[in-house]
C-alpha cells in the first residue's frame, strides 16, 4: 500500500489512522468537510495533502493523481438525536456509494468501509460478522444499507471491498460527547458527571489499535469481508469509569446511579475479532489503562497549547 484516501480525516479514528500511516511513511490525501476546524489538528507532513470537500460534492471532485487505498469514514449525524434524523442518514446512504464511484475514477484497488455495532441493535454475547443485523435507529439502518449498497457497486465496479463494524473507540482527538472523553473533562475540572448504574458490560478500543486494524485489513483483508473491530474483551462500564477516576483523582466521589437508562439502551457489547485475528493477524495491543494515560495526558497538553 503506497497511496491512500481517507474522507472523515478529522475525527478520532481518522486521525489516528493518519499519524500511524505516516509512521509508515504512506502517501495520504485527506478529504475534509469546508470550513472545519478540527483541520487544524491534522498534522503538517510532506506525505501528507488536505483537500476540502463536503460530502455531497465528493463524487464531482477533480483529482489528478491515482491512489491505491481508499478509506470511507467520513459521516454526518452520529450523535443525539441526530441518529435518527433520517433525511440526514439517507444521504449518507449516497454519499458512501459516491466514494465507491470517487474511489473507481482514482484507480484505487480497495475500498474501506467503516461501519458501526449499531447495524446490529441489541444483541446478547459477543458480536460476529454472522451475527443477524436488527439496527433500532436510522443510524444503523443506514450504515447497514451503506455497507451492503456499496459492496454490491464496488462488485459491479471491479473494486476489492471490505466492510468494518466498529465497536467503541477511545483516544486523542474524540469528541467530548463521548462517555469517556466527557469523564475525563469533567474530572480533570474537579466534578464528576452524572451516570447510570453502568451495569453494561462493553468492549473500548484504543485509537491507535483501530488504526492498525485498518492498515493490516488493507494488506491482508478479504475482499467481500466484514470484519468486527473491537478489543474482544469487555468489561463492567463501571470499571472503566473507576480506571478514569483513579488516574485523574481516586477521591473524586462518583455520581453513579444518578441517571435512568434509556428505553433502548444497549446492556452487552464485546466484539469477535476471530476472523480478523486470522485474516490480518491483529490482536489489540494497547490495555485500556494505558490508553487512558494517553489519552488524559493528550488532553491535558492540548489544552494548556490552547491556553
């Protein structure tokens, strides 16, 4: 893999897919919505090229050079109410085939995907490409239909295509909406936000072992594939909150129970990454607690570059 795409550049797993490329010294070019200010947080490097582009005007951009990997992350409406906001998750639908259509007219030979657990909806035990898909939110809906619409064009395109189904990811630049990144603001700032009991048990993954996945499903991935991205462990919600507060303050006193589940909420969420162990040969590197010292030392040093 010499050249890459990657639309979706700003966010969490895009960035971190960026900084591990690089490490690789692979060409990038990083499609960015206009205007966005989370562009200033990509990285200056000679491998690497930003191009603006909103998603509706994917499929008309004019680029010259040819490319080998294209990689599909870029989505709108993926938190709140949002989710279910289904003029703006049927236009994803679109916009996803448009870079199968991009990805053809640049001479990529794979095309990435990235979907989401939510295709699934609420499943009991460990989530399997095989697991039947039942999503409960537009935003599921779409991402599934994305997944299959795009692989049945990618086909008739003759291009290679691979579908991920991502769990929950964690790290430098996640949103602060994030149950994660949200604990970790408000206990650096000395309070503790509200929780539910946090019975759930579920499966966090580290940015940079996603990053990885997603080079290793490039090289070494199955065409046609889905594969489930996630650590393959779970744990009580409850101890990923006590980890973040003992590394931050273990005398915070946490409000857990202050808060009702909601009518969906999803109780159990932990990925089989056996197909994806033994098609590239990833295996999650990164424990969450390293991870969280990361990723709390990261904040802490963007902000006081902010300041």
């Amino acid at each position: 893999m010499q050249r890459v795409i990657i639309t979706g550049a700003t966010g969490v797993i895009g960035r971190s897919l960026i900084e591990y490329l690089l490490k690789l010294d692979i060409e990038i070019l990083a499609i960015v919505r206009k205007n966005s200010k989370r562009r200033l947080d990509i990285p200056i490097n000679e491998k690497l090229k930003i191009l603006e582009c909103d998603l509706d005007k994917l499929y008309s951009l004019e680029i010259k050079e040819k490319f080998d990997i294209f990689y599909h992350l870029a989505w709108d409406g993926t938190f709140g109410e949002e989710r279910n906001d289904v003029d703006k998750q049927y236009k994803n639908v679109k916009y996803t085939l448009d870079a199968v259509k991009l990805s053809k007219k640049l001479g990529c030979e794979k095309f990435i995907g990235v979907g989401s657990q939510a295709e699934y909806g609420r499943v009991e035990g460990k989530i399997s490409p095989k697991t039947p898909t039942n999503p409960e939110n537009a935003y599921g809906i779409a991402k599934l239909s994305a997944g299959n619409l795009s692989r049945i064009l990618a086909n008739q395109l003759e291009i290679e295509h691979i579908w991920t189904r991502v769990l929950s990811v964690y790290g430098p630049y996640d949103r602060k909406e994030t149950m994660i990144m949200s604990s970790i603001v408000s206990m650096l700032d000395g309070n503790s936000p509200e929780y539910t009991k946090a019975e759930q048990k579920w499966d966090y993954l580290y940015s940079e072992d996603i990053a990885r996945a997603l080079y290793l499903i490039a090289e070494k991935g199955k065409n046609n594939s889905i594969y489930c991205i996630g650590s393959g462990y779970q744990r009580p919600l409850l101890e990923y909150i006590e980890e973040i507060k003992n590394q931050i303050n273990p005398n915070l006193e946490l409000k857990i129970g202050a808060k009702e589940y909601s009518p969906n909420q999803v109780m159990n969420l932990c990925a089989d990454i056996s197909d994806l162990t033994k098609d590239t040969g990833f295996v999650p590197e990164i424990s969450f607690e390293e991870g969280i010292k990361r990723t709390i030392k990261w904040y802490k040093e963007a902000n006081f570059e902010k300041n």
